[in-house]
C-alpha cells in the first residue's frame, strides 16, 4: 500500500472522523474514568504534534501524536488505524514517525499509556515490537488495573 505519513493539524474533518472512531472503540474497554484521551483541540497545542497517515487517494488511514511533557520525556497519544488495514505495518509508520521526531526534539525517552483489559493485545504488540517495555505508572496517570504503560529510552 503506497502510504505518506506527515505532520499535520487534527482539526480537520477526517481527522475529526478517526478520533471519534478511535474513542468509540476504546469506550467499552475500559471505564471512562481510566480513558485519558485528549481531544482534537488538545491534540493541536504547542505541546503536540499529529502525526497523519494517508494512502495513494489521500484518505487518512492511521495517526498518531508526540506530546512533548518537558525537556526530555514525550508521551506516544492517540494512536488509531481503520480497523480494515490494521496488521500491514501503518501502526508501526506512524510509531516510527512519532519516536524519529522525538529524536530530533532532543527528547531522551517516551512513555505512553494504554489499556491493559481484554482488546488491548494489538496495541501491546505493536509498542513491544517497537522495543518499548513495560514499567511503572507514569507521568501523572493513576496506576490501577485498567491501565499498562510502556517507555522506551531514546
């Protein structure tokens, strides 16, 4: 699948569109208290960058977001492709995208936060092939049974 994947804004309707796709997926996985999902508006702070993933016909197909937490640490948001391409590497496009710009920010490590109930497996799968490792609560997410967190030292 020809694929460009390139920085650019959430607020636009197709980006709109996988955000309330990516939350109606995660809705029923885990209690709203534990979803700490930032909105489009958030996802277009100084502190974040979207990452946008596009086919041949320019539809977007995958994203995903840096969000810059200070000097050194980034946190890996909002990670989402179609359910019918997932398994043909756009997770891991955009993952690299997200991990290469952090590189050249100067960030030494990225932490994210995900699920930890039934449903979560590709996601574990996609941050453990991307050498990310399992650790402790981070940043200033509660731990509890609902949630997994991953870091990768950069």
């Amino acid at each position: 699948m020809a694929l460009t994947v390139s920085v650019e804004t959430p607020l636009q309707d197709d980006i709109r569109d996988m955000v309330a796709k990516l939350n109606a997926h995660l809705k029923p996985l885990s209690p709203p208290e534990f979803q700490f999902q930032l909105t489009v508006e958030q996802m277009a702070g100084a502190d974040a960058t979207v990452f946008v993933a596009r086919d041949a016909a320019g539809t977007a197909v995958a994203m995903g977001s840096l969000k810059v937490h200070d000097e050194t640490t980034g946190e890996v948001k909002r990670m989402f492709c179609e359910p019918d391409l997932r398994g043909r590497g756009l997770g891991r496009s955009i993952l690299d995208a997200i991990e290469a710009r952090a590189r050249e920010t100067g960030l030494q490590r990225l932490v994210l936060e995900t699920g930890a109930t039934p449903g979560f497996e590709p996601a574990w799968a996609l941050y453990e092939r991307g050498g990310f490792t399992v650790c402790p609560a981070v940043l200033d997410y509660p731990d509890s049974e609902y949630s997994r967190f991953y870091e990768k030292s950069l």
